[in-house]
C-alpha cells in the first residue's frame, strides 16, 4: 500500500521538522518527507491542506478492559477510541482479569489486538503473579510473549522485600519498571485529596504524604539496584520535586501525568461529581501548577490519558462508592493542545510529550516519522472546536469529568502501518 499526504504542516518533534512538507508511505514504512522517492506511485491520496500531520500518537496509560472485564469495554470499542484518537501505540496496564502474568494470556491480548490492525498494543506485564505482591512474575517469559515493561497498577506492593528483589531482577536484564507511588496504608479508603474540598464534602482523604512516602521507597530501591524506574502518574508539587532532585543526581528515572490531573483540581470534584473520582485523585491548584511547571521543564517526561472505561452503574454511586477512573483516549490530542495554548508553547513542544518522548519510555522505534520508520501517522484539524458529549465518544466507557468542555483538535485521519485505520466524517 502506498499512500501521499500532501498538503498539511508536518510536525515531527524529534527530527525538529515543522514545515509544510509531504509524506510518503510505501509497504508501512516512511518511504520520503518532501518529494517522492523514485517511481512512486500513490494507491491513496490524503489532502491535508489545512490540517497537521504528525507522528502517531503514543499512550502510556490505556486499559482496554480485556481478558475479564469486558462488560466495561471490549478490545474493538478501545481500539476505535484510540483511532479516533489519533493513537497508534498504547501501554496497557496488567490490572486485566487474570491479570498479564502469563505469558500465554500477554499472547492473547497481543494477537487479539493484531486482528484488528489498528493500533498497537505493548501490555505491561505483572511485577508478580496475580499482582498479590508475594511471588515474582517470570519476566524474561514475559518479556519473550511482549511485554516491554513491568508494573504493579494500581495495585499496593507493600512488601518492599519482595519489590527490592523484582527491582534487582529487572535490572540484570535492562527492563524497566513501572510503578505508581501510593502509599497503600496512608490512602486506606481515600477517595479525594486531603484538602478543603474533602473536608467540606466529608470525603475520606488521600494526603500528599501517600505519594511522597511511597515515591522515596521506590527512588531509594532503585539507587540501590541501578533499575531503569518510571513512576507513573505522578499527581502533587512534591513528587515532583522529589523526581526533579532524582534526574539532577543521575537515577535513570522517568515520569508521566494524567490529562486529568494536568487540567482539573480538587475544586473540579464540585457537588460530588462521581466523574472526578478519579486515581490518583485531583489535588490542589498549587499542585496543578507544580505538574505544568515539571511538564514544561522536564521533569515530567510525557503526559497520558490514564484511559479507565467504567460501566454507567459504576458511575452513578455516590462519589466515594462510585469507581474511580475516567475514559480518555479520544480527549488525548485536544486536551494536549488546550495546554500548550495555555502556556504558550509550540505545538512541537507540546506533541513531544505524546509522541516521541512517550515512545522513549515505551518503545524508541515509535513516535517519528523519519524515513524507514513505521507508517504510523495522525492528520487532525487543529481549528476545529467540539463539544465533548459522552455518547459520541467511540469508547464504550462515557465517564469522562470533561463532559460539556468545549476543547479544539480533532484528528481527521489516522494511518497504522501504513493502512488507512480511520477518517472522520
């Protein structure tokens, strides 16, 4: 298959292009930027006049609900999400049911996913088995099955023997370690920040004191055995500074955001919105602040849409009952580019955070579009305002805190390997 996008402004961040050039795809690869390679012949023509081309999207944080949860959502209506999304690459947490600590059930999902030719899916397996935090996971096995990292989810390990000895293992054979920090005994039965807003509202509380505790437990295990460490979702002004004072002493470690937490605050959870039930919980507008500000400057490495699709009855309990998460993939790239308007950044700037920074931590023959690389590529109009409406959103999870927002960018193609995957209406 060979395919010309001609007319748009590409934008691809880790080759410093931004210009008005053309691609050319030919057998899912980039095959030329800027004139045809000899004898080309294009099968497809994409008229991006007006529009932005850029690498495809790269996603750290989407469950997609498959094996076990299905009646939350299914692998096609994820994978729709993500194509609608402008995302070609996503990390899939091991939270599933079982969770991904076999490598047969890692082949499973991969292979499901394969089907469906569209975007593709790197799980992240589990640190151990059933993530029950005692017996550790065959790693190299489940490296072998696909899996490019290895985390606990959400899900406490609370035994920091048994994380020492995973941390040591991980780092004889150079994998990387995904961990979100939060204290499982100071967060018992948290459900919002330890703010005014918990308190006003009568919410049990989660402290910033959960993530710092938690956070200098892993940056300490990780100085200790050299493991590549990448904390996920970080959500307060001092983890932050906690991972700034890490990258300033040389640990080999690596941070995300969720959208949610980059855009919203605890003022946002209002009359108990079930919808701002969110892990980790909204925090404070100084903590808001504090993560745009590591965002700008670094410390935090990439931004993810921590896509959690719940059924509508696990969202319509009263707020500390309701499930926490939120849907997120197709609110990814508008959402990225609200911020970069509000801080006054390049779209270069802003798009590294989902596409070649992203890739680093995920996979590094992602998120570029340089000649010889994977044909993976978002065409979305960067002038196009729409309102998000729940029941228009691809995925089968309409719990979004975002219901309502106006927000700018809408992808209008999305090509996987050189395949046309998915063109808006």
């Amino acid at each position: 298959m060979s395919i010309h996008i001609k007319n748009g402004r590409l934008i691809d961040p880790k080759n410093n292009i931004d210009a008005n050039l053309d691609v050319f795809i030919v057998d899912k690869r980039i095959a030329a930027i800027g004139n045809a390679p000899a004898g080309f012949v294009a099968e497809q023509v994409i008229d991006a006049d007006g529009l932005i081309v850029v690498p495809g999207l790269v996603d750290l944080a989407a469950r997609l609900r498959e094996p076990g949860y299905e009646y939350k959502a299914t692998l096609e209506s994820e994978m729709a999400a993500a194509m609608a999304g402008g995302i070609t690459t996503l990390a899939c947490p091991p939270d599933t049911d079982p969770p991904l600590d076999e490598p047969g059930l890692v082949e499973m999902l991969k292979h499901r996913a394969r089907l469906l030719n569209q975007a593709r899916v790197f799980p992240v397996g589990a640190l151990t088995y059933g993530l029950k935090g005692t017996e550790l996971t065959e790693m190299a096995e489940l490296s072998d099955a696909g899996c490019k990292a290895f985390g606990h989810a959400d899900v406490p390990l609370t035994d920091t023997r048994v994380l020492l000895r995973a941390m040591q293992y991980a780092a004889t054979f150079g994998y990387r370690v995904w961990l979100r920090p939060q204290d499982s005994f100071l967060a018992r039965n948290g459900v919002a920040h330890d703010g005014e807003v918990a308190t006003r509202l009568g919410l049990p509380p989660i402290p910033v004191s959960a993530e710092t505790v938690a956070l200098a437990t892993m940056l300490q295990l990780a100085r200790e055995t050299g493991v590549k460490l990448h904390v996920c979702r970080i959500s307060s002004a001092a983890g932050v500074e906690m991972v700034r004072a890490a990258k300033r002493e040389g640990l080999t470690v690596t941070c995300d955001v969720s959208m949610n937490n980059l855009h919203l605050s605890e003022i946002d959870i209002g009359y108990f919105d079930a919808n701002c039930h969110l892990i980790p919980p909204l925090r404070s507008l100084r903590d808001k602040e504090a993560l745009r500000a590591g965002l700008r400057d670094g410390t935090i490495d990439a931004i993810c849409s921590d896509h959690s699709p719940a059924d509508e009855d696990a969202k319509q309990m009263p707020f500390a009952e309701a499930e926490a998460g939120a849907t997120g993939m197709e609110l990814l790239l508008p959402l990225v580019l609200k911020w970069a308007g509000q801080e006054d950044l390049s779209l270069a700037e802003a798009l590294a955070r989902v596409t070649v920074n992203a890739a680093q931590i995920i996979n590094p023959k992602m998120g570029h579009l340089s000649v010889g690389a994977h044909a993976d590529v978002c065409v979305f109009d960067p002038s196009t305002a729409w309102i998000v409406e729940p029941a228009a959103l691809k995925s089968q999870g309409k719990n979004t805190p975002f219901n309502g927002y106006t927000v700018q960018g809408k992808v209008r193609y999305t090509v996987v390997e050189g395949k046309l995957a998915y063109q808006s209406v």
